[in-house]
C-alpha cells in the first residue's frame, strides 16, 4: 500500500502502517512526506529509508506548484497530524482565522488532484466542539465536496490501546469505495476490534507507567530542591490546580513539557514509587506537599516520552545518535500522533473490513 504522510513529525501513522504490513503480510511504501521541522526531520530520515520518496517540506509552498501535486506518485492513502494549535484548548483557538489553521486546505488541494482511496486525518479533541462545531463541519464538507461520500469521526483514547498515557485525539477517515452494511467507525468498535486480534502483533504495550519507568535514570532528570516547591505547587493566587505526581497512567505528553510545568499538566515521578513493589498501596499513602518535597523526583525522561507514543527504544537510540537534543526529543514525543491508536483503527479499516481489497 502506497501513502503519503503530511505533517509527519516523527512519522506515526507510517511507524503504524510499516507494522501493520509486517503482522499481516503485505507491502507498504511512503512515496512522499512533508514536515517544516528540521530536527523532526532528522529523526524521521534517522529511522526511515526516505531516499526514494519526495520531501515536500513546506506544505503551503509545495502546493502552490500545481505540477508538485501533480509529479507525486499515485498513492493509496493519504494521513496527517495537521496543526493542531488553532484548535487546541491551549491555544487560542482561532481556527481558521489562523494560517495554521487553513493548511488543511492544503491537504485538500493534494486529495482533489490525487484521489487517494483512504483518507485518515488526526487532530485534537477539542477540534470537535470547536466554534459550536462549525469548524469541523467545513473539514467534513470539504471532503465530501472532494469526491469522499464516507466520511466519519471520533475521539480516540491513547490509554485504551495499550499505552500508558491518556490522550484523546479526533481522528477522521474518509474513502469514497463502498464499506460493508456493518461499518461503524467509532472508539468502542474498533477498541472491540483492537482487543481481538489473535495474533503476535509488532506494536509495544504497557499497562501502566511502570512498565517503562527506568529504574537508573541519570541525574539530570532529577528536580533541583529549588524547583520541586514550584513544580509540586497547587497553581497560584489566579491559578488553582491539583498538582500530583506518580500517575500510573501519564498525562497527556505535550510538546512543550521541556519547559517542565506543574505537576497538574506534566508528569514526574519519585524513586520510591518506582522502586515500589506494591505500587498501588503505595499511592494509598497520602503525602503532603512538605513531605514530597523530601523525596526524590524526576521527569520522563525522553526515551520513556517515545515509548508511551508507542515508539520503540531503537527509534529514540537513532535520533539520538544523529544529535538530537533532549529538547527537540520531547518536543517530537510530545506532537508525535500515538503509533497503537493508528494501528487499531488502520487494523480495523485494512484487516477486519478488507478494505485493503481497494489497493491489491
């Protein structure tokens, strides 16, 4: 199956799809991806063979080339993280008011030329209610004015897919090839779908933060005695928040957690909850802040941000090996679309519905 992968950050849906082929026995191949971020960049050619694909680059400037559309090979999927900051509830939500915003009309631009038979898209939850739900009723329209009759949506959960981290993203697929009576496309059935797959499949898994918490994490991890007071604090006099720390399930990673912010938006962790032996009695125990700030604590460190998107420690070990700093790394952990939660829904699609019928 031949895709293109816009906004493709550290690859997630090609990480997705690049397993899928291997657990079910048929061939994949990324013809084309486009990302603005250089050090991104340099962690997606770190991990993927992308010298026979096309680097669109800037989406914005590649498609202002009508021919660029036109010289990209024919393809069979088309998937994308788009720009998720005029949507998100930690922006100012200016939609398409916002230049990040109208590059989804990009996307279209490449779908009207192309014609690819699957669609899968990815942004934030709060895309759905945005402006009373009129910005995602012209993202839907648009499809379907693009020649995509079926057009569907949903909120997905990272934490229900075998990752230790609670992230709700909107997904959207859209095909015009006709689906089964049955079709639904929503979280309970494909989560249903994801939980019956028989087989040994590539994708990593965790129960819980546990699973992948390093035991020896380095120093420079750990919170300074200065900063814990800040970092534990319950918000400000304008700022209320309830700052706690050891989630078993992590928050959601964002890409600015480098700039380490309260214990209620990041996650951090102390030596005597990960050396626990009965985790659970130990969250029992209720510690005041004063007595917290005595134990030692640190933040994820970024090879443990990678594994709760699903990556696996090699793909961080290349980036890393290739110069990447630790902030670039969380950065690209923190934007990076979860490789489980792609791998249910194209498993879904693809295998349960033969929808991969349409291609070979």
């Amino acid at each position: 199956m031949k895709h293109v992968e816009l906004f493709a950050g550290i690859g997630g849906f090609r990480n997705a799809i690049d397993l899928l082929g291997k657990d079910f026995n048929f061939p994949t191949q990324c013809v084309g991806f486009s990302e603005i971020d250089q050090y991104a960049t340099k962690t997606y050619s770190a991990n993927y063979d992308v010298s026979n694909e096309i680097e669109i680059g800037d989406i914005v400037e590649f498609t202002s080339q009508k021919k660029n559309i036109q010289n990209l090979p024919k393809f069979d999927m088309i998937t994308g993280g788009f720009p998720c900051q005029s949507f998100s509830m930690m922006g100012k939500q200016n939609g398409f008011n916002d230049v990040r915003g109208n590059v989804f009309f990009h996307i279209i631009d490449i779908v009207k030329e192309k014609k690819p038979k699957f669609i899968l898209l990815e942004n934030v939850k709060n895309l759905k209610t945005h402006d009373k739900g009129n910005t995602l009723r012209v993202i839907l329209q648009e499809i379907k004015d693009a020649g995509y009759n079926n057009v569907f949506y949903d909120v997905f959960n990272t934490q229900n897919f075998g990752l230790a981290q609670k992230r709700n993203r909107l997904f959207i697929f859209a095909t015009s090839e006709k689906l089964p009576d049955d079709f639904c496309f929503d979280e309970k059935t494909i989560l249903n779908n994801f939980n019956q797959i028989e087989k040994p499949t590539s994708i990593i898994r965790h129960s819980s933060v546990l699973d992948i918490l390093d035991k020896n994490a380095e120093k420079k991890y750990y919170l300074s005695e200065t900063l814990k007071p800040t970092i534990l604090a319950d918000g400000s006099k304008n700022f209320k928040s309830n700052s706690e720390i050891n989630q078993m399930i992590a928050r959601p990673l964002t890409a600015s957690m480098v700039k380490m912010h309260r214990a209620c938006q990041d996650n951090y962790y102390s030596d005597d909850f990960i050396a626990s032996k009965n985790p659970v009695k130990y969250l029992e125990k209720k510690f005041t802040k004063d007595e917290l700030a005595k134990h030692s604590i640190r933040k994820l460190t970024p090879r443990e941000a990678f594994l709760l998107q699903g990556f696996n420690e090699k793909f961080v070990e290349k980036a890393i090996e290739k110069g990447i700093s630790n902030h670039q790394l969380y950065k690209q952990a923190g934007n990076a679309v979860s490789v489980n939660t792609v791998y249910a829904v194209l498993h879904y699609l693809l295998i349960t519905n033969n929808l991969k019928k349409y291609v070979f």
